[in-house]
C-alpha cells in the first residue's frame, strides 16, 4: 500500500454522485487528471464548512467535481457561482451538476474567466477557488481581490505544479512561468497570508488581510 492509498482509505469516503462523476470523467473526458479527486474533494469540502461562506466562486468548473465539494460547506441560503471557460463541457457540467440536490444553489457561467470577473465586480465572495487557465493566476487573484471582503479566503489549486515548480527544465514552459510568478506575487503581497499544502499537485490557502 502507497501512502497515498492509505490517506485516501483513512478518509472519509466521497458520496455516490460523487463517485459517479469521477467514474465517468475518466470514461469521456480528455485529461480527467484535472478532477480534484476523493481526497481533495474531502479537502475542499473540509474548509468550506469551516469558513461557511454565503457565497462561493470558483474559477474552472471543469465537469463539476469541486464545485459539488464547495458547495457542501455554504451557509444557509449560501449560493456558488462557477466559471467554465470551455463550452464543450457545458452539456456534461449541467449533467453532473443535476445529479445533486446542491445543484440548485450552483450557477454555472460559460466564459472567459476575466470578463465574467468583470460581471460580477458589484458582489461579495467570501471564498474563492482559482483552478483555471494557470498562466493567467496572477491576473485572477487582482481581479477577485476587490470582491473578497477582509477576513475572506482564496485557495489556489496546481500551485507545486506536479514538481515543475522548482524543475528548470520548465522553465520556457508558459504554465509553469504562470504559477512561479503567482507563487513569488503571493510571497511579497502584504495584502496576504497564505501557506502552501503539498496536497496533490499543490493548494495554497490564502487569507485576505487588507
């Protein structure tokens, strides 16, 4: 048994939509690897019951894993607005979204991260999920930094980048460039606190705190 193995056996197990998704995301989508996964997914639902946000965003849907797991923890009448910028998986996410209760208090929007930001520059997010386009983090957490109030929570997902992070043979490689400079911005922005966790590919917890 991998030690992975036995964290994912010593945690809580995930539920059967849950399971479903992950199951048919391997079956027909290309690059399943970017699902959360069991022991993310129990991460991510882990810290939205402790933060109990009213309201969630999260940026990159993908086929719905993570924004099930987010919206596990909102308060009551809590509401989560995800951003999927690929239009294929738009029939899929509305799919695995409709499989859960939680799916009414889910607004899916398919677009550009960026401009949808700009939609939705008059609301309040007490937590944000960036999983998106990985060269454009640091463009992301400017624009989502006037919509977390003081006290309210980002999580970055991919932020160890599979090891890349530190491998100079990435170095020309554009997502990585992307994700070292979010890294090295978070490092000397007094804006923040934050601590990366070595969960799979790398999830930085981040606390507003101007």
């Amino acid at each position: 048994m991998t030690l992975e193995e036995y964290i994912s056996l010593h945690t809580s197990p995930e539920n059967e939509v849950l399971e479903a998704i992950t199951r048919d995301t391997h079956v027909h989508i290309l690059n399943p690897h970017m699902l959360s996964g069991h022991v993310q997914g129990r991460v991510l639902s882990m810290l939205s019951h402790m933060i109990q946000p009213k309201r969630i965003l999260e940026l990159g849907t993908f086929t719905g894993y993570s924004a099930l797991c987010l919206a596990e923890g909102l308060a009551e009448g809590g509401k989560l607005i995800t951003i999927e910028h690929n239009d294929e998986l738009e029939e899929t996410i509305q799919r695995n979204l409709s499989r859960s209760p939680l799916c009414e208090r889910i607004e899916l929007r398919i677009g550009d991260c960026k401009l949808v930001i700009g939609d939705l520059k008059d609301q309040v997010f007490d937590l944000v999920f960036i999983d998106a386009d990985k060269r454009e983090y640091c463009t992301y957490l400017d624009a989502v930094y006037p919509l977390v109030p003081v006290g309210g929570f980002i999580l970055a997902d991919n932020t160890l980048w599979d090891g890349h992070i530190i491998d100079p043979a990435y170095d020309k490689d554009k997502q990585t460039l992307g994700l070292r400079a979010f890294n090295d911005k978070l490092k000397e922005d007094d804006r923040f606190e934050q601590v990366i966790l070595p969960l799979r590919d790398g999830l930085t917890l981040i606390r507003k705190i101007k």
